[in-house]
C-alpha cells in the first residue's frame, strides 16, 4: 500500500501544523477513505510518470533555484516566508523550484513535513514554475516510496542523490536508480562531496537509455558536463560551475544556491549569453556562500536581508561575525537592489539568531 503524504495515520493533532491553509485535500479525502474501508490506494506507474513532452520541458529548464526552507521561531515551517520567497523567484524569472534538497534542508525534516513541502508548492505554484522535489535516500525502499508520495502530489521531477554512507557498488547503483526511473521522472544528483561517492560516466551512460532520465546536476566538473553533454545528456551545473558549465560545455542551465539571494542576476547569467564580467561579479557571492558547508552562509544571508527569521535548525549554526560583516559588504560591492528582500541589509548579532536542537 502506498504510504501517501494524506494518509490516515497523517492527520494526527500533532500533525495538522504542517498543513498549508489553502492546501487541496481532495486527494487527501480520497486516502483517508481508502484507509477507513481498508482499501490499498494503489498509484500504478502508468499513473505518475510524465508525458514525453513534459519530460523535454523539464529537460529546457535554464534557471533552478534550490529553494531554501524558512523556520519559524519553534523550528516549524514558515509558510509564509516560504511562499514569499518563492514567489520572488518567480517574479525574477526562475523557471523551476528545487523543494527540500540539500539547500532546503530535507534532511532535517520528517518525511511527512517533505512531501507536505512539495504538496504545497505544486498547490501553490504549479501553474507557474516546474517543481522538482527532493526524494533521495540511501535506502533504496525509501527513495522509492517519498518518489511515489511526491509524484501523488503533483511534482514534476524527482531529484536523487545516489545511496551515501552505506555506499554500493556500481551494479547497485544502476539497479537503484532503475527502480525509481520505473516511477517517473528523475533527475541525478552528483555530488560526491555530500554522497562519499561518484556517480561516473559508466553508470550514467547506462540509466540514460532510460526515458525518464531528465539530466544530471554535475558538481564533477566542466570536464565531465562536457562529455555528457557531446552524448546529448542533459546536464545542470552548480553555481560556481555555472557560467562554464553553461556557455562553454553545453549544460543547459543550472540550478542554484545563489539565485535565492540574486535571481536577477542568475536569470542574466544562464539566460542572455557568455558575460565574464558578470560572472567575475558574481563569483565571491558564490565562495562566500560555501565558505562553510551550505547552507550555513545562505541561511546567514537571508536573515540579514531581513527576508527570513533569523533561525536555524541544529546541526547548522550561522556564520561567524566576521563573516556576517563580510556578507554586508559584499552586498554593498555588488549593490543592494541586486538582492532579494526590501529591508536594509544589517550585521546580526549572536543574540538575534535561534537555534533550534528540537523541531
């Protein structure tokens, strides 16, 4: 039986916080229903997987923002700055929305508050933005279930990150990346520094004879985007592989950290042609933000915009003072009506963040 993000067992009291006001429950009564008469709810793979032609327009997304999670001053979900800063997006001409990845912190949420996430960005912006949602685990059962719980809710594409700390070998990555690929569309996530391993070449080349392989987001290097990209894989780089990856080995786009803090000028970057001199700009923004392992600096920035509260969820901390001033000044270089939010940027001090052990 399909352990769906409306299921009964998910309208608990204690659950109920985590629900968007305006959040469709249609789906949500049919479940509830299915489980008072003890009916399975089956969503066959006929069901969830993508039209070809949704598949090719996932596949001409330029600009992803991987879209940060705000909190409230509890550690819950703040739907209201979420939905503030997606709109922002929006606004600036991001074509796709990256739910509850690495950025967004998945990986400090339950698996209810994930697929609620992209519950709630399919109800509230699926008419305007694709929405990828994050399901990746290291354990294959799980992935498949949260890719099956996402698609039930609308997203577009599945965001996996290969099997990490109990690693496998290459035979078991192509046999766990297939067993999501039977379900819809997935896009890897190659990011060794995270997984502890590469996804390489030979695996990729392999699950690209798939149909609903989308592309790869490569963090390797030009190198590798280059070689994928001559087989005609599509591929999105990382911010700071952006411009490279993008005008000079063919990706076709990125999806970025950064563009949650600058997404004009990420739209100018993947969109209207090779610009050095923008790239030149924007490159200590993109060293900044991963000076600590991200997103610590993102979170740091985007309080001090004044565009979240200033609170996060253990294991991550802000950033130093030292750093926090080099961010205003950085803002200042580069000019304030670049970045997000309409308040003055300020130095926090210590006192002003939240640090939440338990949410």
């Amino acid at each position: 039986m399909l352990k769906a993000y409306c299921s009964s067992s998910f309208f608990t009291r204690s659950n109920l916080h985590l629900l968007p006001s305006n959040f469709n429950t249609r789906f949500c009564k049919m479940n509830q229903a299915a489980a008072r008469l003890d009916v399975p709810l089956q969503i066959s793979t006929s069901t969830v997987v993508k039209d070809r032609k949704s598949i090719e327009d996932l596949r001409s997304l330029r600009l992803i923002t991987a879209v940060k999670t705000p909190y409230l001053p509890q550690g819950k979900i703040d739907l209201e700055a979420y939905d503030n800063l997606v709109n922002i997006q929006i606004v600036n001409g991001v074509e796709g929305i990256l739910v509850a990845g690495s950025t967004g912190e998945g990986h400090l949420m339950t698996w209810d508050e994930q697929i609620m996430l992209i519950a709630h960005t399919v109800n509230c912006f699926g008419d305007k933005v694709k929405v990828i949602g994050n399901a990746g685990s290291n354990c294959t059962n799980e992935a498949i279930e949260a890719t099956e719980r996402g698609f039930a809710v609308g997203m577009d594409a599945a965001l996996h990150i290969n099997p990490y700390y109990g690693r496998t070998s290459m035979k078991g990555l192509v046999a766990h990346y297939n067993s999501l690929l039977s379900i819809g569309p997935v896009i890897i996530y190659n990011v060794p520094a995270r997984s502890g391993q590469d996804v390489p070449p030979s695996v990729v080349e392999i699950l690209a004879q798939n149909p609903n392989l989308v592309g790869v987001k490569e963090t390797v290097g030009g190198e590798r985007v280059k070689m994928y990209t001559d087989k005609g894989i599509v591929v999105w780089g990382v911010d700071s592989l952006s411009h490279e990856a993008r005008w000079d080995c063919g990706a076709v786009g990125v999806q970025s950290v950064a563009s949650n803090l600058v997404p004009g000028l990420m739209k100018e970057l993947m969109f209207e042609g090779k610009n050095p001199l923008l790239n030149s700009k924007l490159i200590p923004l993109f060293d900044w933000l991963f000076s600590e392992p991200s997103p610590i600096a993102l979170n740091t920035a985007l309080a001090q915009l004044g565009v979240i509260k200033p609170v996060f969820r253990l294991p991550y901390v802000p950033l130093n003072i030292e750093q926090r001033v080099e961010f205003v000044n950085l803002v200042k270089e580069m000019g304030r009506e670049n970045f997000v939010g309409e308040k003055d940027v300020q130095v926090l001090d210590d006192d002003d963040f939240i640090v939440v052990a338990r949410y």
